[in-house]
C-alpha cells in the first residue's frame, strides 16, 4: 500500500478507501489510485485481504476435460495467481458432461466459495450460469465463452487457424482437411469457422467430406484419419484441431506410414508438450493457456473488490510457431 501511495502521490488512507470502499474519493484523485495499483500489481494483494472478512478465502474452479494439455495449463495460471492472493483453490472437473458440471457448481457453493471460474462443458446449459449468479456468486468464465455481459477470457482461435490454413492454401495445397472435433464446444466451433473463412477468402470452397467432426479424442480422430487417408481422393494437408486431434491425427498417419511432411502436410491450433522430439515437429498456433488462468483469476479478484464494475470480455493472441510439418522449407519461410 505504500508503493501505491508514494506513486500515486497520496495517503496511505486514501489508497484504503479507494480499495475497500469505505469512502468517497473524488476523482482525478480515485483514478491517479486506481493506475498505482495496477502499476504496481497490488490489486491482487487488496482484493484478497477484502476477502478475509466473512468470507472462506476459497475459490472454485470447475474445468471441462483436466485430462488435456491445455486445460491442465489453465489450471496452473488459476492456482498460481489464487495461492499470490492468499487464497485457496477448490477443483472440479465436469468431464464434458452438463450435469456433472451442475453438481460441481453445486458442490463448490455449498463449500461457500467466494467466487467461481468456469470452463463451460460441451453442451452447458444457461443453468450453469445462471445458479451462480443466483447465489450471488461472483463468476468469470474461462475459455467457452459466452454473449452474455459476464467477466471472462478466452484466446483468440479463429485468427489462429485463419492464419495456419491460409499459409497452407499459399503453399499451394487445396484438398485441406481438418478434424475439426464436437461443433457444439464454441472453441472448436471458433477454429473451424478459422479454416471457413481462410477458404471463403481464397475464393474456394470447402469440401465437406474433407471436414471430421465427433467426439474428437485421440482414438477417434485416429480411425477418421487413418480411413481418410485411405481414400483414393485423400487429402494433400490436415489441420489438426485440439491436442487430442493432433495425437490422433499423427498416430494415424505413422500407422499407415505416410511420411509428415513429404506426403502430407500438418499444422495444428495448441502444441504438444514436447513438440521437438517429433521427426517432423507440428507448425502450430500455441494458445497462452497459463496466461488465460491467470487472467481469469484477476478479473475474479477485481469482480470481488469492484462487484458493480462493468463486464470484461479479455481475448488473448495466441502464438504461431512455425516448424517442419507443413513442409515449406522452414525455417527460411515464415507464416503468413
């Protein structure tokens, strides 16, 4: 609290009465406060104390498939900016299913958790966003994002996959295909509208059976792989959706031997954890998954210190990694 007075030119007291609201601090003054704070990162640190009054110092997260890479990140980026401001973390996971997702919810409130991140399941329901804030529990939404006027972050996928597809159409392929996993899930949805418009805006159209939906795991994007390579009329490129559809995507081409990127080119939207040990490591767009937990956990943390501030909708870039899969001659050739 001193650091932000000394840099905003105040009291020590008035810094307490911008963050606890115990009194009215005329602007310019209030505003001069409100950058210091965020200068100097303190807000975490004041929020987290505001808390400590009636309240459990717990936090809950409830995350749609921990099992991925992705989401295991964001789980990290959560749990490391809650433990900064003191507080507890309390994890469910839903497993893609609405109803456990509504008995985790559930659970969490009746621990009395002082607020809630949410990484929506595959078909969520309104339910899911609507009993919190029934309760008056304050929520943030994570990844899945939703039209509402909610707190919540995401990362910016269809640019991602625009970028990657529209690279692949320059390097001259034509027959794209993409696994492009559940269409129910607004990310996967996001990616694949990315590979429509990077085909609407080279004038071609996209062939549908050159597009895999389902459950997208690993085991079933293999057999859709493995079957579509199969085809007389195969496709000279794929891009992979997800993680789960990258691994599938790649055990089906090496199952059937066809060499990455001689014979097939591949990009994908999230990287593997170890990407190098590949022979031909995957050109991706890589989402700042740590980032979008720690993000959702501030913007948690403002909701409890400032309950009547305006919505936030945070979209995060994520980042082109340009490796040998797409078969360009990297790495002399960058992204588009």
């Amino acid at each position: 609290m001193i650091d932000v007075a000394r840099l905003a030119d105040v009291s020590t007291s008035t810094v307490s009465h911008v963050v606890n609201g115990t009194k009215t601090v005329r602007e310019p003054i209030r505003s001069r406060v409100l950058k210091a704070i965020e200068a100097t990162g303190y807000t975490q640190h004041a929020a987290a104390r505001s808390l400590r009054r009636d309240r459990t110092e717990s936090i809950g997260l409830v995350i749609s498939d921990s099992g991925q890479p992705a989401f295991a990140d964001m789980v990290r980026g959560v749990e490391e900016a809650a433990r900064k401001a003191g507080l507890v973390l309390l994890l469910a996971n839903s497993s893609e299913d609405p109803q456990q997702e509504l008995r985790a919810i559930e659970a969490l409130q009746s621990r009395r958790v002082d607020g809630l991140i949410l990484a929506r399941a595959a078909r969520s329901t309104d339910a899911a966003i609507e009993w919190p804030k029934a309760q008056g529990v304050p929520l943030v939404l994570l990844d899945r994002l939703s039209n509402l006027p909610l707190d919540q972050v995401g990362v910016e996928s269809e640019a991602a996959v625009h970028t990657l597809v529209t690279h692949l159409l320059q390097l001259g392929h034509r027959r794209i295909a993409i696994t492009a996993g559940n269409l129910d899930v607004p990310t996967l949805r996001e990616r694949y509208s990315g590979y429509e418009r990077a085909y609407a805006d080279a004038g071609l159209p996209v062939d549908p059976s050159l597009v895999l939906t389902g459950v997208g795991d690993e085991e079933e994007t293999e057999a859709l792989v493995r079957e579509l390579l199969q085809r007389p009329d195969r496709p000279t490129a794929i891009v992979g959706a997800s993680s789960p559809m990258t691994v599938g995507t790649l055990r089906a081409a090496a199952g059937l031997g066809v060499r990455i990127p001689e014979e097939l080119a591949f990009v994908s939207f999230d990287s593997l954890p170890t990407p190098d040990l590949l022979r031909s490591p995957p050109t991706s767009a890589e989402q700042p998954a740590r980032e979008a937990g720690r993000e959702a956990m501030r913007l948690l943390l403002r909701r409890l210190a400032e309950p009547d501030a305006a919505p936030t909708t945070v979209r995060l870039a994520a980042r082109l990694s340009h490796r040998a899969s797409c078969g360009c001659g990297y790495p002399e050739r960058p992204l588009v």
